[in-house]
C-alpha cells in the first residue's frame, strides 16, 4: 500500500512523488497533509503564508479529486509528532510504502532520517530545484563558492543532459465518487492564518492568466523594469515557489518555449529572469551541501566571531518603518502591510540594518520570515548573508547602499515611497528622499527624524568590518 505525503510541494502539476503515486496506484492507496503549527511558528513562518498554504491544500484536494485521490489532512503540530504519526500508520499495515519529495532544511532532513531508521519505507524525490542538488560541481567534485562558474555550469548541464518535466497528470479514465473537499481530521481554526492572502490568486489562476501574461507583457522587458519598485516589473510568482505550488521546471519549459536558445545567450536581455531562477537554485544547492546555514551560521567562517552591537529602538524603528529614510520606511511599510516586499528594496533595507545599524542580520532574516508570504529559508539565508557581506558570494563588505542615492535612482519621482509614506505627499521630488532640510521651512510636514547619519554610519560599518 502507497501512502503518498504532501509537504512543501503543494502542488498535482509536475509533481514527482505524485507522478510515482499514480504510476503504481492501487485502490486503497492514501493521500496526507499533515499540519504542524507548533513547527511552523518556531521556524518564524508568517500567517500570510501559512493563509497561502491552506488555501492551496484545499485546491489540491479538488484538484486530486479529478485524478480519483482523497487528501485526509491531520493536525500532529510539529515534526516529532509527526514521526510519531507516521509510525503509527506504519505500524497500522504491512508494507506500507511512504512517498514524498523531499525538503531541503535541515530539520526535515532529520526528520526524514530518524523515520528511516525507524524502519519506515519512504522513498523521497526532488520538487523543489530545476537542476538536481549536487549535479552542479567544480572540477574538484565540490559546490561551487561563487555564483559565476554555477550558473554556466548549471547551463552547461541543461543543456547536455536536459531536465525532466512531467506536466499535469490525465484524468483518470474510471471515475471515482469522493469528496471535494479534504477529510479534516484537523481543527479548523488551525487551517486559519489570520492574514489573509487573498490577494494573491491561487496557482490553476496564476497558471492560466498570470504568467501567460508575464510572458506575453513582462519577461523581456524585466531587465529594464525588475528594479522600479513603483511598476510591477517581476513576476511575483515567489510565494507560490516557496510553498511548492509551482513547479521551478515548468517555468524553465516556459521560458525555452519563448526563446529556444537561451541557454547560451546568456548576455541577453531576454536571459535576465532565468538568471533569477538559477539564483534561486544557487540557493537552495547551497543549503544542501552547508546545513550550517540551517544553523543560524555565516557562510564566511572568517566573520563567525563578530559580535554585532544591539539597539533594541534601531531594530524597532526599522522593523515599524520609522528611520527617517524614506526608502526603507516605505519598503519596510510594504512588508508590513503587504507580506511582500520588492528585490532591490529588499537588498536596501537588508544593508540599512546590518551596515548603517550595525544589527545582526539574523534579526532582520527572522524579522523577514515572520512577515514574508514568500519566506524561504534558501533565499532568504542567501540575501541576507549577501547584503552582510557574511555569506557566498557576498555583496564585498565596503559596499554600503546610501539609502538617499538609491532612492533617488530607483524610485526618482518618489512614487512609491509615497504610496507608503503619504505623510511625504506635498515633498517636492527632488527632497523627497532625504526631506529633512526641506522640513526645516514645512512645518506642516510629519515624519521621523533620521535615527543615524549617512555619512557617519557608513564610516563607522566600514570601521567595523574592517
Ligand atoms: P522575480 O524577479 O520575478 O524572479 C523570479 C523568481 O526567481 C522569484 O519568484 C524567486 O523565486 C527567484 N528569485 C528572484 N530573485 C532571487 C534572489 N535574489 N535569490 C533567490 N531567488 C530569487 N526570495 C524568496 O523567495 N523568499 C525569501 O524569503 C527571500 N528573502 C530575501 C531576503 C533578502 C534580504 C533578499 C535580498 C532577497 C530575498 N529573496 C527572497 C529574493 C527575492 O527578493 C525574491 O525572490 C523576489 O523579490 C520575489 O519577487 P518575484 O517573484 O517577483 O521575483
């Protein structure tokens, strides 16, 4: 008997446990989700995400309704019990065969292992990459440190040796009578996310309007327009990657379907949005061969004994959106208010905490997680570990972003720092991302004062990286 186990690959598209399940499927065969809130909230996962999550299991139980599957769902709260439930139902039958993709940090992978000790037969494939975890290797036979000879590497193996996409499973040809929905054996209130994501479309919408779209208006244009945070330049597909609910390799189908031979143009334009994936996958290859970074370690050991100096009203006015610079407050307010925030803004106030702050960038990657609906542990270790020059292939640690200049070159006409600072509305643009000098002769306008000096912070991180 197959017992198939969905966990972060909340998805029936392009799905390979799912495909095994169906390929050996035997009536009598299950389907699971177990929930774990208890985990969840330790590992800092957002409620907007957690929303996100509900909502897609119960699509995928409409969705393996078609296909003649019925999705039990469970409440067991965190990972040791659900080791224990999954010995139990191990224990309930003979030859209980468990399948499962596997999950990346280091928590699951432990989790995974103590099962098979346990004796329990899980046979677990991968969901969550386009190019297999330890199939891109130096000459050496190890993961390679820089982003550079990854990615043409990683080229060179799409290239040479493919990548296996399964697309959507038939219907089935016999019909089966089961239910819509799931069968709960879960408390509702557990499912509920008090921040509603309803704003982001589920994935069966995202796949038949949103990236067609993307495709069609936005994919050759996102070198031009990926870093306006005003426009809606990029995809906005990471919340459905990080849950699993889109598949990495059916984007990359996508992509060589528009442009056949990307794969060595990559000076072109058109190659700038692939180049995101293979970040992505960068990422998340790194994970799997430093669990460390699971570990709340810098990737650079050379940095492993800083001791970042903490000041509990910095970290307040950063995290509320209150340091006087307009760029991070508005990005910061976009966070808050949205579960979103936009790349470049993501890398600005990343540097405005851990350089012009001298804050410990595992603050802000908490701080991140708890409010991101795309929060990921791969990208987000990576970013931050990037943005504190601690990590691979790290931003070099004398780059400090100023605030003032970035915004003043991305976001020029101050649009977007005014969708979230209205306060700023009668700012003329020229002042409207340092407006302090202009406040002198307003008086009627409101905002924070600057909580440091450009100038004397940038000094100070380079005094101290140093
Ligand atoms: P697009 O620009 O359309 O890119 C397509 C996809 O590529 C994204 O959906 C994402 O999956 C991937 N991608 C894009 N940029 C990166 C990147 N720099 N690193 C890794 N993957 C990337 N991304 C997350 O998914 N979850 C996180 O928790 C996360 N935290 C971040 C923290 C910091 C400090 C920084 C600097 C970046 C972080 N990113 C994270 C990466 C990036 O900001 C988001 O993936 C991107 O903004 C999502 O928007 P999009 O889907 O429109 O991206």
């Amino acid at each position: 008997m197959q017992i198939l186990w969905f966990r972060n690959d909340l998805r029936v598209h392009d799905n390979p446990a799912l495909h095994h399940f169906l390929m050996h499927y035997q009536s009598g065969d299950r389907a699971i989700y177990l929930l774990t809130p208890a985990q969840w909230h330790q590992h800092h996962w957002s409620r907007i995400k957690i929303d996100l999550i509900k909502r897609h299991v119960a699509l995928v139980s409409k969705q393996l309704n078609e296909l003649g599957v019925q999705l039990e769902v469970y409440h067991v709260d965190d990972f040791e019990q659900q080791v224990e439930f999954i010995i139990n139902e191990n224990e309930q039958g003979s030859a209980i065969h468990f399948i499962a993709n596997e999950e990346l940090e280091v928590n699951e992978r432990q989790r995974d292992e103590k099962l098979k000790s346990k004796g329990v037969t899980l046979t677990l494939f991968e969901a969550d990459v386009i190019v297999s975890k330890g199939k891109v290797l130096n000459q050496a036979g190890e993961m390679f440190k820089v982003f550079t000879p990854f990615k043409r590497a990683w080229l060179r193996h799409v290239k040479n040796d493919g990548v296996e996409y399964l697309g959507k499973p038939g219907k089935r040809t016999t019909a089966i009578e089961i239910n819509d929905e799931p069968v709960n054996h879960a408390n509702n209130d557990v499912l509920q996310g008090d921040n509603s994501s309803s704003q982001w479309p589920l994935i069966d919408e995202v796949e038949a309007h949103t990236i067609p779209a993307f495709f069609a208006n936005k994919h050759d244009q996102y070198h031009e327009f990926r870093d306006i945070p005003s426009i809606k330049g990029t995809s906005g597909l990471s919340p459905y990657l990080a849950i699993g609910a889109l598949s990495p390799r059916y984007l990359l189908q996508l992509i060589l379907n528009k442009h056949p031979d990307l794969l060595t143009a990559h000076d072109s334009p058109a190659f700038s949005w692939l180049n995101e994936l293979i970040w992505r996958d960068f990422y998340r290859h790194l994970l799997h061969h430093f669990p460390k970074l699971c570990r709340h370690k810098m990737f650079n050991d050379k940095y492993a004994n800083i001791t970042w100096p903490y000041d509990k009203a910095k970290f307040d006015a950063w995290c509320l959106g209150q340091t006087g610079y307009p760029i991070v407050d508005a990005a910061m307010r976009q966070l808050n208010q949205t579960g979103w925030m936009h790349n470049r803004l993501r890398m600005v106030v990343a540097s405005f905490l851990t350089k012009h702050l001298l804050i410990d960038w595992r603050l802000g990657e908490q701080y991140f997680m708890s409010k991101l609906i795309d929060g990921d542990l791969a990208a987000n270790n990576g970013g931050w570990q990037w943005a504190a020059s601690t990590g691979c292939d790290a931003q070099p640690y004398f780059r400090i972003f100023n605030p003032i200049r970035q915004g003043e070159r991305f976001d020029p006409k101050g649009e977007f720092v005014r969708k979230y600072l209205p306060e700023l509305d009668k700012v003329p643009d020229k002042h409207v991302h340092f407006p302090h000098s202009y406040m002198k002769s307003h008086s009627d306008i409101a905002y924070w004062p600057a909580i440091v000096d450009h100038k004397a912070a940038r000094e100070q991180a380079l005094a101290f990286y140093r």
